[in-house]
C-alpha cells in the first residue's frame, strides 16, 4: 500500500462508504483501521476492512444492518473513488480535519449524524462566510422564481455564501441570483457523487459556480449515484451549513419542508418568504393536499403519513411562530433582531 499516508485516506474512502453508520460509528471503524494498520502493517489492514460484513458490523455495533453490504465490495467502490478523484481533481475533507466546515461540526451536539466526508470542487473557504441556506419547491411559480433569484442576490451582495440543491425551481434561481452578484459566492450540495452533476442541465451553472469561486459538494463517494433516499440526505447538510434556512416556496410535506424541519432541530433559525403565501403558490399547495388524501383515500400512503405531510407546511410554522419576510433586508432585521 506505500504508506500509511495513502492507507489513512484509503481508510477515510472506505469508511465513507459505510453509509448505514452514524459518525461516531463511521470514527470509530476509522480508528480500528488505523491502529491495525499501525500494529500489523497495512496489508492486514486492507485484509481486515475487506472482510467485513453487514453481520459482522452488526454484531460489532450492536444493531442489525438492513443493508446489503460487504467489505469487499466497498473496498473496491473507495479504490474506484480514488481513481476519480485523481482524474476530476476532486479535493476532501474528513471530520475532524482543520478544514472541515465548523456549521457541520457543531451539529454533533445537534444531530447525531453529521458527514464524516465531504467531497468536493471550488473553494471550500466560501463556508467560512457567514451562510443562508435556501430552498424551496422544484414547481416554483414566476414569483417564487424572481424571490428566490432577488433573495440569493441580494444575500451576496451583502457578503454571504448561498447554500442551494442545484435542483430545478427555486434552488437553481438562488443560484444564478448568486452568481449575478458583485460577490457570487454560493456552494451547491448534491445528492450523489460530485463526479455526476444532477440534474445533468445544470452542469453549466455548476460549472459557473466553479469559475466564480464558488463550491460544489457532496457526502458521497465520488461514483455514488443520485438515489431518492439521497436526496433527503443531503438536505440535512444544507440544513446544517447556515444559522439560518430560508424557504422561498414550499408545498405541504416537501422536500424543502423536510428542511426547515431539520434545521429547526438543528438549533437554527427558519424563515418563510411571503411568496409562500401568494395566490399561484396556494393554489399548488392545495393541489399537493388534495393529491395527498387520493393517496390516503386509495392506500397509497397510511392515513398518518399524509396527516404528517399536510401538518409540515410553512403555514403551519408559521402558525407556530416563524417569520415572514419579503426580501433579504427584512431576513436581515429580524436575524439581527433574534440575535440581540
């Protein structure tokens, strides 16, 4: 294996690619690579991680694993990334690494998950900003489309970094009101490996960001192909990224909602633009509602399913307290107020 240099990040490659353990889980199968690396020299460590097995991690844990995994196969999936990142120029990040974004790190207190990796393209420093995550529906109207490009540019024009999906709707016009700023700094989060740019129509904007200093980044192994599960995955690290998330327009039980419900369980503020409550806006959430109680109607989804998807709605939230805003100036009061 060379070195023990080249076997830590072979181990780092492997470990990300446990993805059915939490990150305490994920640090401590690092260690154990590590130190049998140490003691026995990193054949016996290779040997080792490729025995593994879902049992075998299972028992050693504490829990069963649904999965089908085995070391084998993942061993060969983290040479594989290796291989990419080389060719892509893919830079790393691990936990706990003097680099890895210090918003994810506090979320260990948060969360009990947090990424152990983070892959990526462009500066990674545009984090060290301050952030605002912001999300929203990929049907979005006109209105929600002009808010979204208004907020993100606006937010950049004032100094922040921009954290989207690249996902059509609201997430791709955060983006481009990003990069239409005098400081177009925005960091786009995927959901599967940083090598495949999803959807593949906005490989141009992903590659904008890049040539404006700005991020693309993803949990995942380089090679990971963009799952459904995924996606929701990787809500939880644009969640995490900034004090506050901004929902531009969001339907009853999406996506985005799934978001703002994250964020606020990770100790950060949540704000809805009015856009969530115009006309057009109202008119596709009722229609998501009605689509809703078809499913509940002919079995498609449980009865308590659908109540918990209609019940996460921004107007819900806001019905609970959260904040309505209309441009980034009034975000801007109402966070400078909260934080008096």
């Amino acid at each position: 294996m060379g070195n023990d240099g080249e076997f830590g990040f072979l181990a780092n490659l492997f470990v990300s690619g446990m993805f059915f353990l939490t990150l305490k889980e994920k640090l401590d199968f690092r260690r154990r690579a590590l130190a049998i690396a140490d003691e026995s020299g990193t054949d016996r460590a290779v040997s080792w991680l490729s025995s593994l097995s879902s049992q075998s991690v299972g028992s050693d844990i504490g829990r069963k694993i649904r999965s089908k995994w085995s070391g084998g196969e993942c061993l060969k999936n983290a040479e594989r990334a290796g291989n990419i990142i080389g060719s892509f120029g893919i830079r790393s990040v691990f936990y706990g690494d003097e680099g890895f974004p210090a918003m994810m790190s506090r979320t260990q207190a948060e969360v009990k998950d947090p990424p152990f990796s983070l892959f990526y393209r462009g500066k990674l420093d545009v984090l060290g900003h301050a952030c605002v995550s912001v999300v929203g529906t990929r049907r979005a109207t006109a209105g929600g489309r002009r808010a979204a490009f208004d907020f993100a540019r606006d937010a950049c024009d004032d100094g922040l970094t921009v954290v989207s999906g690249l996902a059509f709707g609201i997430d791709i016009e955060s983006h481009k009101g990003a990069l239409s700023s005098v400081t177009p700094h925005t960091a786009a989060i995927l959901p599967g490996g940083i090598d495949t740019i999803v959807p593949s129509s906005h490989a141009r904007y992903a590659a904008r960001i890049l040539e404006s200093g700005g991020l693309v980044a993803s949990e995942y192994l380089p090679g990971t192909p963009a799952e459904k599960f995924r996606f929701v995955e990787r809500n939880r690290i644009i969640a995490s990224l900034s004090p506050a998330t901004v929902v531009i327009q969001a339907t009853a039980g999406s996506g985005a909602m799934i978001t703002a419900s994250m964020a606020l369980d990770y100790n950060r503020y949540v704000f809805f633009h009015s856009e969530n409550f115009a006309p057009q806006a109202l008119s596709l959430d009722g229609a998501v509602r009605n689509a809703l109680l078809r499913d509940a109607k002919s079995g498609a989804r449980s009865a308590s399913s659908v109540a918990s998807k209609m019940e996460n709605s921004p107007s819900a939230f806001v019905e609970s307290g959260a904040v309505v805003i209309s441009s980034y100036k009034e975000y801007k009061n109402h966070l400078y107020v909260s934080n008096i």
